[in-house]
C-alpha cells in the first residue's frame, strides 16, 4: 500500500444537496487529519427577527427558513406557541396537521430517494443523467412527490411555505369532497411506495456504522410525526427519555471555526437524528404495511429489535417511511370528519413554550418566550442538520480513514466516497445556519471593525 504524504481534498460547492456547503479533507502520511462539513451560507437570524413580532407570526414567519420542510416549522412553532398558552387543540385537528405533515414527508422523501441519493447507487451523476437511464424510475419518483405537494396545496394552501396553517389548527378545513381525489391519487402512490421499497432493496450498501447516539421523538401508540417525547438509544443499547421542555439542557449548540452553521452535542456527545434514529426508537409502531415494507427492504422486523446504524442503508428506511406516510394520509382521509371549527382559539399569555416535530431529516425544536401582550420576547430554533453536522464529520472521517487503508484511493475517488457519504444523510444545510449570538467589536483609528461570533 502507498501512501502520498500530505493530501488536501476540498469540494467548494457539494453537489446534490440541499443549500450551499463545502468538503475539506485533510491526510497526512495515511491518517485523516481532518475532515470538515463547511457550511458557509450566511446566517440566517431567524430567532432575532422573531422577537418583537405577534406570537401568531411564528408559524408564517419560520416556514420561510425552508422550501422543502416548511410544514416542519410551522408545526413545531405551532406546539411551542401552544404550549407557552397553555392550549391543547381538538383531535381532528391534531390529525389535519398529523395529514399535512404526511405530505411533506412524502414529496421530502421522495426528492432525496429518486433526485438525490439514487445517482449516487446507480453511477450518474445527476438526477437529470438518471433520468436518461431510468426514465420510468424517476418519472415514479416524480409522481410520489406530487401526491405529497396535493396534500400540501389542499391542507396548506400551497405546495411550498404553505398559508393556511395558524395556531390552534387552520384556516380554513377541507370538506370531504375535496379530499376524494387526493384518497384517489395517494392510492396509486402507495403502489409507487411499493415499488421504490422493492427498487432500493436492490442496490448495492457498502458496509458502514454511525458511532453515535440516536434521538428521535417517541409516542406511545403510533410512529412520532407532529410531536412525542425526546427519546435516545446510546451506542451501548441503553434507551434514556426527557421532556421536550429539558431539550436544552440535553442538546448543547457551539460555534464552530468552518461554518456558519452551529455543532451540538447530546449530553456531550456525538449524535444523530433522522430515519435512521426514528426506525431505531420507534420501528416497532409502525402500520403492519410499513412492517411488511421494512422486511422486504432487508431491514428486519423492528419489533425483534432490528435496528440500521449504516448509513448507507438509510435510503430503505426513507423509502419505508414514505409506504408509511402514504398509508397514514389514507387512514386519515377514510376517517375524516370535517371539525366543527378549523381552528381552537389560543389567547396570549406570558410564559415560555417548548415545542418539537419530526421533520423529515429529524428533530426539529422550538422554543418561545411571551409577554403578556403576546409579543415574543426571545426565539430558538435548533433543526436536525444541525445536530447532525458533528456525526457526519465523524462518518466522513472513518469511510475515509478506512478507504485509504484498505485500497488508498485517488483523490477523485476519495472525494466521490466523502460526498457521498454527505448525501447518506439528506443534509438540509440552509435550515441549519441560523444565527444566536451576534457581538460586533468596533474601534476608532486605523484598527478595522469585526463580529466575534
């Protein structure tokens, strides 16, 4: 084996992914020395334009962080506002929200399957190469993301930053009749559900394991989507549990030199969020379709306690989630019957509210502190490619380390194997660069201005 002495690999701009990022990898005498995940969008400072505003604006004002999962953070604001007020909504809409929310997974998942990750299986190099060679594949794919966008428009009023969402539910309820023709068209995506499950099974998984601990929001009685407990399953097995008001003092955010994007730690240590978490903790509630779909997909039964830590593989677990998901908003449209109101009145009251969602990269947390006026005094958002950044830092440091053991690679292999082990995880890095801390140092004379962030 040799070994080129020092190697400097940087991608300025990652392909394939959501926002705007970077690769660094840095390799000395066959050691990894380094390995980065740059984010260098500019911040964002969502939480600081948020105070001062109405504690009905939240919901409108977060779903503009992100084009994909927007539903995300209006539901999770939507929870912590909620909470701050004390008010818990009525349980059809709780289901509205729940069917809402199952359209964003579903066009969310099926973006990265079929547009993102699949290339990176099947050795094209763009979405637009696939389609070439997969035309019917990604036409499938195409179709499950439109199901989802009509549950999007009818619930939310649009597909993208939806506006019909506002605290205590909606509004504005669809009728039964209105939902006909999505129950119809959600009927042909559970076959192309189906049929992704089975597509995916079939590529090829080098071996890999995330080292880190999982978090995933847990419920009693079904798969956590629009809330649940913060539940972690620790390398060595052992599952712990806190409220989601503790999340805080559990998930710490740092600021870290390379990007403008914050790095967390669960209780110090290195975790993850996402499918891979979710299937881990909560698999066993999933519909016995679901079920069914992760033994087909090779995943094992999660109710024998089969858990997936290849990140690699996460690709099945989106695929089963989105048979769940389709089979969800079924059962809902079926037992629907419109509330009596859209929406359950939420009155102002001074306090601090706690609220968290599964978005479909993961946990996405709330938190809002009210006056008595109903102003928002203070504001943290904290979304999972966040938290998530430090664990794919390690899993970039680790296939690396391992390739260059094993067959030392040349650069533009080595590059390929990081980026795509990037793309394993479905990084939505403008979620993540939001702002908390802002200090500007300013001084007179030749001395130049500067922030201390």
């Amino acid at each position: 084996m040799t070994h080129r002495g020092s190697r400097v690999l940087h991608v300025g701009s990652l392909s394939r992914v959501e926002g705007e990022g970077a690769l660094r990898l840095r390799v000395h005498d066959g050691t990894v020395t380094e390995a980065r995940l740059e984010i260098y969008e500019p911040p964002r400072f969502f939480e600081a334009f948020l105070r001062g505003r109405s504690y009905t604006e939240p919901p409108d004002i977060t779903a503009r962080v992100c084009g994909i999962c927007p539903v995300a953070y209006q539901m999770s604001a939507c929870a912590a506002i909620e909470d701050a007020c004390g008010v818990s909504v009525d349980p059809m809409i709780r289901e509205l929200r729940r069917l809402l929310y199952c359209g964003e997974w579903i066009e969310s998942q099926a973006l990265h399957i079929y547009l993102l990750h699949a290339p990176d299986f099947l050795g094209r190099a763009s979405a637009i190469e696939l389609a070439r060679t997969h035309r019917a594949e990604v036409e499938r794919g195409l179709r499950l993301k439109k199901a989802g966008n009509s549950l999007m428009e009818l619930l939310g009023g649009r597909a993208v930053h939806p506006v019909n969402v506002r605290l205590g539910g909606f509004h504005r309820a669809p009728t039964r009749d209105e939902l006909r023709p999505i129950h119809e068209e959600l009927q042909q995506a559970l076959d192309d559900a189906w049929d992704t499950v089975r597509w995916v099974a079939d590529f090829e998984f080098p071996d890999a394991c995330v080292e880190a601990d999982l978090l995933a929001l847990a419920e009693p009685d079904t798969y956590a989507i629009e809330g649940g407990t913060p539940t972690v399953l620790r390398t060595d097995g052992t599952m712990t549990s806190f409220p989601v008001r503790d999340f805080t003092a559990h998930v710490a955010e740092t600021h870290v030199p390379h990007s403008t994007a914050l790095h967390s730690r669960l209780d110090g240590r290195l975790h993850l969020t996402g499918s891979l978490a979710r299937f881990a903790i909560s698999g066993a509630r999933l519909s016995t379709v679901a079920l069914q779909a992760a033994v087909a997909a090779g995943l094992g039964d999660p109710r024998a306690g089969a858990v997936c830590r290849n990140p690699f593989r996460s690709i099945l677990v989106r695929a089963v989630e989105t048979v769940y998901a389709v089979g969800e908003a079924l059962r809902i449209i079926e037992s629907y019957e419109p509330p009596a109101r859209p929406y359950t009145e939420v009155p102002p009251v001074a306090g601090v509210g706690h609220g968290a969602t599964e978005a479909p990269r993961g946990v996405l947390y709330h938190r809002y502190e009210l006056d008595a006026d109903g102003l928002v005094t203070d504001a943290l958002l904290v979304p999972p490619t966040a938290q998530n950044q430090g664990a794919i830092e390690d899993d970039l440091r680790r296939l690396a380390q391992r390739a260059i053991r094993e067959n030392d690679p040349d650069d533009g292999k080595l590059t390929a194997l990081c980026e795509r082990a990037i793309r394993n995880h479905d990084p939505c890095i403008s979620c993540s660069t939001h702002f908390l801390d802002l200090t500007v140092v300013r001084t007179s004379g030749a001395a130049s201005g500067g922030c201390d962030v």
